[in-house]
C-alpha cells in the first residue's frame, strides 16, 4: 500500500476517532445542563468549508451562520465579532473571511476564549508561550501535531511551506515545542499535492472540538469560584491620621481585579472608574445553587451626638474577618445622602457624594411622578372627555391603539375592550378621569440637599397653570418611597410591580390612585434600572463592599438592599460572612430590619453585633449633654464608673430585643483613647451578665482590621451555633394589634393612643386591604420613647400615634410618632465652608 493511501485512511482515523469524542463530550454536557446548546458562529462572505449540516447532524453543535455582504466594511465586520462575543449563547467564532479581511484589528476582536481558530494575537502569544490553558491553537496545527502523534512519527526537522501570519508563528512554536528544528519555505504550497477533502474537514472537526471545549469552560467559569483575595497591607500610625489623611496614603487596587479575585466574572462587571463598579443582577441565577454564607447584623445602642460608630465597626470587622482569619467576608453598607454632606457630617471621602449615581436616579423617577400628578390634575380640570380621549389615545398614522399600560388600567376599570373606538362614553370618562384631589395627593418632590426653605412650598403660581396651585413640599431624596423600594425589591419585574403599586394620593371618592394609573410605571423602572445594581467598592485593606441603598431609617425601614446582601451571600460560599448595618439604634434599624426586610428577603440573621462606646453609655446613664464644636464636658473624659454602669441599662435594653427575635449577641466595645479599663471592663462584664454571648474591645479605628480580629473571632464561634429566629408578630394580627407589640415589648411603653386621625387612616387601610402589610414605625431615633431628651430606658409612658401612612410600593404601613422632618437644614456654619477642589491634582479639600 503507496504511503500517500496510508496517510489518507490515518487521516480518516483520527478523524472519526475525534468525530466520536466530540458527541460523547456534547452527550456529557446535555445530560448536566440540559439548557446548554454549544454553539459555532461563523461570519463569512464566501462559502465556507465547515458545513453546518454536518457540524450539526454529525456532532450535534449549533451553528449559527452570519453572511456579511461582500461590500461590508472592516467596522462592520468587527461590529458583528462584538455583538458575538457579548452573546452568551455563542461559544466559538470562526472568521471564513478573504485574507484581505483578516486584519490585526479584526482577529483581536475576537474575545480569546472565543477564539477557536485560535487567530487572536493573545492565542498566539499563548502558544508561544506554550501555555494553551485559556485559548486555543490553530486548529491546522493541532490538526498537524494529532497526525504526528497518532503515526509515532518523530521529526528531527520541518519545513513550512507556503504558511505565512499567525497560522506560521503557532504551527512553527507548536513543532519547536516538541523538539524539531523548523525552516520556512517561500515555495508556493500549489507545487505540492494535497488531500484537500480530508485535511479541510479534518481542521472543520479540530475546530469543533475548540466549541466543546469552549462550551466545557464556559461551564466550569459559570461554577463558584474559590476566592483568592490579596488584602491590602495596612500601616497604622501613632498618633492616628486624620481619614482622609489615611485614605489617601493608601492606593486601592484596581475595582476589576478585586472582583476576578472574589470570583465575579468580567460580563458581570459595570465599571464606574477604578474604585467601583455596579455588579449586574445575572450573579444570582448563575450561583442560584450555591449555599449562602453567615449573616450577621450589626446594629447599635439608643443613638447620642457622640455617636457609635456602626460603620467604622462593621468595616473594621470584615477586614479582621478576611484579611486576618483568612476567612471570605463581605460589607453591605447603606449610601449615605448627600444633605448632610455639605450640612452637619461633612465629607468621607466620594462614598458620600455622587458615586455611582443611584440617588439621582431616585430624585429624577421620584419627581417624574411628581410631575405627573400636577400635569393630570392640570389637564383635567381644564379639557373634555373627548378632548382628553382624544390626546391620551392618539392617532398615529391614522391608527389608534392603547400603549400596555393603558390596557391594564382597562383591565383594573373591568374594560375587556382593546379597540380605542369601542368604549362607550361612560367608560371613555372612567378611563381618562383619575379625578384627583390635590388636598389629598401624598406624593411630594425630593431633593438629595439640606434646604429647610422646602418644607413648605407652593406649586403652580405661573400665568400657564391657570391658578391650580396647591401647597406641597420636599422631602431629602432618601425618604423619597422608591428609596425604600430599591432595598427592598429582589429583580427588576419585582421593582417595577412596586413601583407600579406607590400610592400618590386619593380621587374625589377616597379611592387610591397609584403610579400605574398615572401611567408613569414603565419610564421609572427605565429610570431605575441601572440604580438597581448595587456597587462594589472595597475597604482600605482591600476587602469587599457593597454600597447599596439608604433609606430613611425612622419613616423607612433604614438597613442597605436586600440584593447587595443576597449577591454577597452567594458570592462569600458556605463558610463566608456578610455583615450588613441597620440605621439608629437597635430598637428601630434593627426592628426593622427583622420584621420588614427578612420578611421581604426570606434571608436569616446568624448573631447581631451591637455597637456601643463608653462615651454614649455616658450619656444615656445621666451624662450632661453634648453642643456641637464645644469640648466635650470632663464626664465623658475623665473614669466616672457610675455613669458607665448607669447607662448600660440602655445596652441591656437592646440585648433584650435582640433576644425577642431569638438572635444571640455579640457586644462590640468602640473604644476611644479616653476610655479607662476600668470602665472597658465594666461594660463587657454587665453585657455578658445582661445575656450577651460575648462581649470584646475594638480597635479597629487605630490599628485596622488587626484591632476586630477578637471580634471577628467572637462572632464567627457565635455564627457557628443554631439560633431561633423569629418575627414578633404575626401579620395576620390587627394593625394596632402589631403597633402596640412594637412599642410595649421593644419600646418599653405602657400601651398607644391613637388619634381620630390615625384611627381613621387604620380604618381606612383595612377597607382597601392594607391590613397585612408589616409597620415602620416612624419615630425619633434619640430615645426607646417618643420623647428625644429621655435617655436610657424610659418607662411609664403611653406611645402617642399621632397619624397613620402607607408604602404600599414599599409595603409597609408607617404610624408616625410625633412631629417627623423628613427635609433637614443647614446649620448656621455648614460644613461647606471647608470644602474645596484643588484645580490641579483635582484632590477634594475639606474631607474628614
């Protein structure tokens, strides 16, 4: 037999042998990803010689085949490589274009792991590398290589002939790999004979095993990945910098390799710059199936002037937690407003100004609404049914038709009509008549700035709105109820239906009329979608944060977003830690968060780390008060014992709460350079007789994540243990029946008084089937009463509920407790008068 027929039935060999190899490989897939179809794109403007008949009865791949017109240009080819490589469907491109198209800039497109001609320079220079790990060689070299290998054959020497571009540089390094001397050959391959049928569909087979292969890594990258997270060295000083001072001596690393290293994968990532990212929602069905980690909530004492500081605590905790124990933990945060950055707080760093722009996104959906009301209430009181029939169902080249929302709103009138011209006129009224009341519309304007000249306004004052004015006001854009929307909604369906159901205000017969009704649903949710992404950002020991979400914790629910802590869950795997922040004091941020936002997530609390310092527990055991800009009195300096244990009946209080929930507790001490140990002592001891699992000293302001690692090893013996967690009402029970639970069995409170307006909002919501929804009380944050100057642990008093509200996007009712701002002001010396821009380095001026 003449060698070249030997050659040829080789050839046939291997190739059927790969042909086989391939549907096993594909038959292994299907039966672990049913829904996977692996499929080849092929862009070409002449035939191409992989026959997708074949590729697909033969092999069983998808072929998806792109013909571009012969007079497209190189832009439009590389168009159609991106639009490919962003298609998770696709798992292999393969360009059958003339040489003349095969530019650099056009192989390059090609995302590598795509490439499974293995053109890309990337793959090439993998080759010569020779690392094949993530890419692909040229399937003709491989084809050459299988052929060598499966004859036994060794080459002391090869000549290329006629092989130029990339396909030379792979084929000449895959040879020289294998220990052969290899020269080229300027000879045109034409002088040679060859079998053009086998060796063409030989390379149409090697690059549909590339396909399978590229489909078998797409599912291993889908997999959760073990993280390999390089925290950040910190060097703590003595005397301790001021913040900013701190943070600007430390250089981040880059937002895209912090998330590779906690295994979020590159389609999932939304850079904003180079410190943060919003992280795309796709993350939770891709790790649907993995386990969550430990949840832990950190809450805080009765709140003081002196402040707690949950924040510093929690981050201080995820750093000891990851950079120290060596053990994945991740921060979920609430974005703060951007009023009392320029008012009383001052400026931490960019986390409180724009950021990713999620608040400007809610003041934006939040007075597109607004603005709607006034337009509507305007529009009818000044046309005719026919006349507004006529402009809110218009003609558009000569046919009429209702938009989508316009059909539901049909749908809710009990109108099964699609046909604009069947409506009979009484139904023509009810369609176009909202007949809102403005003294009865709830919906007020927002703005993210302290501006206390917009607590009270009046709107429509100009010649053009024909005297409908009407009193109103703004609230800061956080308390705004798409805020409370945002932390609470689980997906985009989920925040529209929300969004769909907020209640503006009431017609003329006391019904309510909702955003769907406005028919402004669709654009908010268009406003929102990128805002419901939380963003990734990291501490300064390099360990991950999600920013996301900051709703008023006293008229809100007060804690970040329910999908920053599902995401992070899932993203920390089984052994992991999430620490997430409740706004205020435990009695309330903490309340909330079980009763509303576990309610809502379905999520359950492992331990609550409650924060005090020596300081506040000062002041709640009868420590004179405290004035802005003035040293603080020598109490709160100097060791006095007896305050320190008067205040921590407040602690106590708190523990007790905790326990109500059946969440065991780990007291965290903030310690200050003037704390005594003598005092330290004294609080962790009455913590643990008050019924703390444990209680430990932080130091996490002056030494990092070094000074929680007792913390951090606190809670994670804590977490480790099965707690009871329970809600402490039922939803079922009566609406007064669920306040008054709240205020006696948190508050401490003797009972509620309602007052006759509050009885009739109540009497009100159960009529239109509000009864069920959980409470947000809205009340002063200073004190467990109502009543801000009592400190430690009030008794004796009756709750007054003053008036009853409902978010029924949101989905809470909110009985308000006495007077509640919900626009703060500027103080007499706002903190702008410090803060700068220099023009050159760009550094912002006056941060803390």
């Amino acid at each position: 037999m003449c060698l070249m027929v030997k050659c040829a039935i080789c050839v046939h060999l291997i190739y059927s042998d790969i042909v086989q190899k391939c549907r096993d490989e594909l038959k292994a897939i299907r039966e672990t990803n049913p829904d996977l179809k692996p499929t080849l794109a092929i862009i070409q403007l002449i035939q191409c010689y992989i026959p997708a008949d074949f590729v697909s009865t033969q092999i069983g791949l998808n072929v998806m085949q792109i013909c571009l017109p012969r007079q497209c240009t190189e832009d439009e080819v590389i168009d159609e490589i991106l639009r490919l490589n962003e298609d998770s469907r696709v798992h292999g491109i393969f360009l059958h274009l003339p040489q003349s198209f095969l530019s650099r800039s056009v192989r390059n497109a090609i995302k590598p792991q795509k490439d499974v001609d293995g053109v890309s320079d990337l793959n090439v220079g993998r080759v010569v590398l020779g690392d094949q790990r993530d890419g692909f060689a040229s399937p003709v070299a491989g084809a050459v290589l299988e052929m060598l290998a499966r004859h036994g054959v060794y080459l002391f020497m090869a000549v290329l002939v006629g092989v130029e571009g990339p396909l030379k540089a792979t084929i000449q390094c895959l040879l020289q790999n294998n220990g052969m001397m290899v020269q080229t050959c300027q000879w045109s391959s034409k002088h040679f004979c060859h079998f053009e049928v086998f060796t063409e569909m030989f390379v149409a087979v090697v690059i549909c095993q590339h396909v399978v292969r590229s489909s078998r890594r797409w599912i291993q990258e889908q997999q959760y990945q073990p993280w390999r997270l390089r925290p950040l060295k910190l060097q703590p000083l003595s005397p301790v910098p001021s913040d900013i001072e701190i943070s600007r001596a430390q250089t981040p690393k880059p937002i895209s390799q912090l998330a590779q290293e906690i295994g979020l994968l590159p389609e999932e990532l939304e850079a904003y710059g180079n410190t943060k990212a919003k992280v795309h929602l796709s993350l939770l069905n891709r790790l649907q199936h993995q386990p969550n980690g430990k949840y832990v909530l950190v809450a805080g004492i009765t709140p003081t002037p002196l402040g707690e500081g949950k924040s510093t605590v929690t981050t201080g905790l995820v750093q000891a937690l990851s950079a120290h124990l060596k053990l994945n933990s991740f921060a979920c945060l609430r974005q703060p407003s951007q009023g009392p950055t320029f008012g009383v707080k001052g400026v931490f760093l960019c986390f409180n100004l724009h950021l990713t722009g999620d608040i400007h996104a809610i003041t934006a959906a939040n007075n597109l609404v607004a603005a709607a009301i006034d337009a509507r209430i305007l529009h009818e009181s000044t046309q005719s049914d026919k006349a507004l029939y006529r402009r809110l169902v218009p003609s558009v080249n000569g046919v009429r038709c209702f938009s989508p929302i316009q059909m539901a709103r049909l749908q809710r009138l009990g109108i099964n009509k699609s046909d604009p011209s069947d409506l009979t006129p009484e139904e023509v009224r009810a369609f176009v008549r909202l007949d809102l009341d403005p003294e009865k519309v709830t919906w007020q304007r927002v703005v993210d700035t302290n501006d206390r000249f917009l607590r009270k306004i009046t709107v429509g004052q100009a010649n053009t709105e024909k005297g409908h004015a009407r009193q109103t006001q703004f609230d800061i854009a956080v308390a705004s109820e798409i805020m409370a929307i945002l932390a609470l909604t689980d997906g985009l369906a989920d925040m529209r239906a929300r969004l769909g159901r907020m209640v503006v205000g009431s017609n003329r017969n006391g019904q309510p009329i909702t955003a769907d009704d406005l028919g402004v649903t669709g654009a908010l949710a268009v406003l929102m979608k990128d805002a419901i992404k939380p963003t990734l950002m990291q501490t300064l020991e390099g360990t991950p944060v999600f920013v996301h979400a900051g709703p008023f914790a006293n008229i809100a629910h007060g804690n970040s977003s329910v999908l920053a802590d599902k995401l992070a869950l899932k993203l920390v795997g089984e052994e992991g830690f999430v620490v997430t922040e409740a706004g205020f004091g435990a009695d309330i941020g903490m309340e909330k968060f079980f009763n509303i936002k576990c309610r809502t997530s379905g999520l359950k609390p492992d331990v609550v780390v409650l924060v005090a310092t020596v300081r506040a527990l000062k002041m709640h055991g009868g420590g004179p008060n405290v004035t802005a800009g003035v040293p603080l009195p020598k109490e709160y300096i100097n060791e006095n014992l007896q305050l320190v244990a008067d205040g921590c009946s407040n602690l106590k209080k708190q523990i007790q709460i905790a326990h109500l929930f059946g969440v065991p507790v780990v007291v965290a001490l903030n310690v200050f350079k003037t704390d005594t140990q003598a005092e330290i002592e004294l609080v962790c001891r009455i913590a643990e007789a008050s019924g703390a699992s444990a209680a430990v000293q932080c130091h996490h302001w002056s030494r990092g994540g070094r000074g929680s690692v007792e913390l951090a090893q606190a809670v994670k013996k804590v977490a480790s243990q099965k707690n009871n967690f329970q809600f402490l009402y039922n939803l079922q029970d009566s609406i007064v029946e669920k306040i008054r639970t709240i205020a006696q069995k948190v508050y401490g409170a003797d009972d509620i008084e309602l007052s006759p307006e509050a009885q009739a909002k109540i009497d009100y919501y159960n009529q239109q089937g509000f009864g069920a929804l959980p409470i947000c009380m809205a009340k002063t944050h200073l004190s467990l009463s109502h009543m801000p100057e009592k400190k430690g642990v009030p008794t004796g008093f009756i709750l007054p509920i003053r008036d009853i509200r409902a978010s029924i996007g949101a989905g809470f009712i909110y009985p308000l407790v006495g007077t509640m701002s919900t626009m703060p002001g500027l103080p007499t010396r706002p903190c702008f008068y410090d803060i700068d821009l220099d023009p050159v380095t760009e550094e912002i001026k006056g941060l803390f």
